[in-house]
C-alpha cells in the first residue's frame, strides 16, 4: 500500500514538472491582464502585438521639425500712427489731433538667406514702421515689398550681415487629410511656440469664393498670424492666416494659405510687383442659393458650368452650360473652393487640363487661362472692367477702371458708364487694384471714391 502511495506522488510530481516545463519553455503568452481600482475594472483583451513605443502621437517625432523651423520663424511689430483726439471738429478739420502710435504684432517666415520674408497682409497693413525680431534676439527694419490683400499674403524684406535660416516651400497638393502638421510662430507676444495638430480639411473658404485654406487643429492664436505650418519633416506648407472664433481666441480649428498659393504670390510680386490671376470663364450658381437647391446643383460632386464667359479660355475650349467639372489637372474637384484654389496658383498664359462630364461621357479638354477683365469689387458690390483702347479714348485717360454695373442700392448715385479713378485718393490702374482697395475700406468710416464722366469732369462722392 506504501509503495503504491509512493508511485503516486512520483507521478503527480513528475506530471507537475512536466506541465510546468512546457508552459515554462512551449507555451506562447496570451494574457489577460486586469486592473482594479474603486471604479470599475479593466480588461485589456487585446492579443494583436503592438510597438514598444505604443501608437499614435507617440509614433510621430516632431524634435526634427521643430528644430528645422523655429530659427525660420520671426515675430512681426507693426506700427501704426492713430489720432487721440476725442473732438469731432479735430477729425472734420484735422486740426489738434495727436498721433499716437498702435502697435500690431503677428508672426513671419524667412523664405530666402538674403532676408525676404511672408507674413499675412493683415499682420503689416497700413504700417508706419515695420520691425522684424529673429530667434537670436536680433532685431531688424523690415522693408515692405508688396501684397495681396485677397490672399492675405504680404512680402517684407531685411538687410542682415549674415545669411538667414530660411524654409522653402513645399508641395501643398501633396497634403493629405489626417496628416501631422506643427503651427510655428509668437502667439501673445511668446517667441517660438510650436503647436502640433493634424491637418482636417483642405481647400475651405472663409465665405469668399475664391478662397482657399487648410484647415487644421494646431492651436493658433493672436500673434500666430504669417508664421509657419510645416509637416514632420520641416517642410512649410502652409502660412497660418486665420481662427474661426466667436472669443478671438483658439476654439479647436485654424486656417492657412496652402504654400502653393502662397509661393505664387510672393513670386509674381517679385517678377510684376503685383498678383497674376488667370481665369477659366466659367459661371456657377450659388450653391446656398434656393434656385441652386431646387435644380440639385448643391448636390453635385464637381463643379456645374452655368454659363460662360464669351471671350474667355473656356469660351474657345467649348466648355458649355451643364458640363461638371471634376478634374484639373492632378487634382480632384469636389467643391468650388477645390477649382480656385488651383487656378490661385496659375498665371494668365498656362494652360491646364480639365476633365468634365458631359451627358455621361467624360472628356478631357485643355484650357488656356486668361486675364479676368471685369469682376465685382467687395463692399459696395460695383462691377468693374479695365478700359479698352476706346474706353482710354472715350475718357481721355489710361488710368482707372470702368463702371458697368451697380448694386439696387446705389442705382441713384449715377455712377454706371464712369470711369473710377480713385479710392480715398489712392490711384487705381485696373481690376485687380480696384478689388484690393475696395477690400481695404473699413465698414466704421468714410470712402471717398473720385470718377470721371464722358464730358472729362472729375467727380467725388463720399460714402458713410
């Protein structure tokens, strides 16, 4: 019986170091793991292997970048002089007022070694002074080159003895939805802050048609404005514009001028000292609009042609009413702002490859993009074309714009068939200066607009 006790407590021992051997040295580790605490429990159950380093935001490196930009990136001090007098007879008379100044700050990049540099036109308007701070602490005057007020895109330039860090632009087309993009530059007066986000939408318009911005959620705040948005590598991308916010502070989403745009501009001002814009010719309704509702235009994916412009590229490349737009060039188009923001990168002259549907069929016809010669100014809604040969003849000038169609709410002014030679005194040489002025007035003052009639009799009328 003894023995028999024996052999048994033999075999269970050997049976334990065999089963422990080959959970020890066979068996692979598949383990639940829980962790209590006074709330509830937790069960990781997961058996897909993952990285040492985990996943997500920790997959990403943002040093290399970070490094790469921040010695690009400077801090813009606008200043500004402003009347202190509180006497309305100071401001009818101009008499007594003393100019204060008013200093504006916002961000910059340097974009060659020899010190130009793109900031936001917004950030250097109107400008008495203009001071740039690089990361070293050096500060520098900074000469004003040229802007363009509808991409709010501005060029400065700096004389420094030594060569300056600069970032090159990158391909913006390339970005894609969902890519890690870091916002450089010197909110509330701090120099060098770098916020990371990821890039949540391209080609978004900020209620102007023909906008274009990548939208993302890098926190971006006063004084953010014309400094960097650059991917993981350090490549810029982007020049950060703009928030939506009803506090004036960053609420979960930004905006920026896609590099592509922004190199365009800066560019033609170096090239024309002004901004190039080639157009197709093309008309499309509004897509808010209850006529474009009512037709579907609003559900189409593309763009619907309502009509086009006699004269125009796409007038000799017979596009037509009802063609779609869905391809120009390499780029795909959904919306509208997909269109514009490609051709904001064109110059009248290119020609570009657009892909339409046509009653089912799809077509590839080349463009060739022209100069807009009429367009609607902002604020008080004229329609304005450059002068003809005739026009210049007509009116005795080579200055100005002609006056073609006026809003219902100007009708009485007497201002359709005259020449607009001027904004508050600023000279206007054609559409594109008369669309930049017009988007200058301020909604709280007066403009005074200066035209001229057939008979060559300037005449001047303010507008409250």
């Amino acid at each position: 019986m003894k023995r028999i006790g024996s052999l048994f407590l033999v075999a269970i021992f050997a049976g334990a170091i065999t089963l422990g051997s080959y959970k020890l040295f066979f068996e692979k580790g598949n383990f639940t793991l829980v962790s209590q605490n006074d709330d509830a429990s937790v069960i990781n159950t997961s058996l897909t292997p993952t990285s040492a380093r985990g996943a997500g935001i920790n997959e990403v490196d943002f040093t290399t970048a970070a490094e790469n930009t921040v010695n690009s990136v400077v801090h813009v001090k606008n200043v500004t002089l402003g009347s202190s007098s509180n006497n309305p007879w100071d401001f009818i008379f101009g008499s007594g007022q003393n100019a204060q100044p008013q200093v504006g700050v916002g961000s910059g990049v340097i974009i060659s070694s020899d010190g130009y540099i793109v900031t936001n036109n917004h950030v250097v308007a109107n400008a008495n002074q203009l001071q740039v701070t690089l990361n070293n602490n050096k500060s520098y005057e900074a000469e004003f080159i040229g802007s363009d007020p509808n991409s709010d895109i501005a060029l400065l330039k700096i004389k420094a003895d030594d060569k300056l860090p600069y970032l090159a632009f990158a391909d913006s087309d390339n970005t894609k939805i969902g890519e890690w993009v870091l916002a450089v530059g010197n909110p509330f007066n701090l120099t060098s802050t770098v916020t990371a986000g990821i890039i949540s939408a391209k080609a978004r318009n900020l209620g102007r048609i023909d906008q274009s911005f990548i939208q993302t959620d890098a926190a971006v705040n006063p004084g953010n404005s014309g400094g960097a948005l650059v991917n993981t590598n350090g490549d810029l991308v982007g020049i950060n514009t703009a928030i939506s916010s009803q506090t004036g502070s960053y609420v979960g989403y930004s905006f920026a001028v896609p590099s592509n745009i922004a190199k365009k501009v800066v560019d033609d001002i170096m090239e024309y000292g002004n901004v190039q814009k080639g157009i197709l010719g093309i008309n499309t309704p509004p897509l808010n609009s209850q006529y474009a509702i009512d037709k579907g235009y609003n559900e189409i994916d593309g763009v619907y042609i309502e009509g086009v412009e006699e004269g125009t590229g796409a007038f000799e490349a017979k596009l037509q009413s009802g063609d779609i737009i869905k391809k120009i060039d390499h780029v795909m188009v959904h919306k509208f702002s997909d269109l514009t923001g490609y051709l904001a990168t064109k110059r009248p002259g290119d020609q570009v490859e657009v892909t339409i549907n046509r009653d089912d069929n799809t077509l590839l016809v080349p463009v060739k993009l022209m100069e807009r010669q009429t367009l609607v100014v902002p604020e008080l809604g004229l329609e304005v074309k450059n002068l003809t040969d005739k026009d210049k003849k007509i009116f005795r000038t080579n200055k100005g714009v002609k006056i073609v169609g006026v809003p219902e709410t100007y009708r009485g002014y007497g201002l359709e068939g005259k020449v607009l030679l001027s904004i508050d005194d600023e000279e206007i040489n054609d559409i594109q200066e008369a669309r930049d002025l017009f988007g200058q007035i301020s909604k709280y003052g007066k403009t005074v607009i200066t035209m001229l009639n057939e008979k060559g009799e300037r005449e001047r009328l303010i507008f409250q």
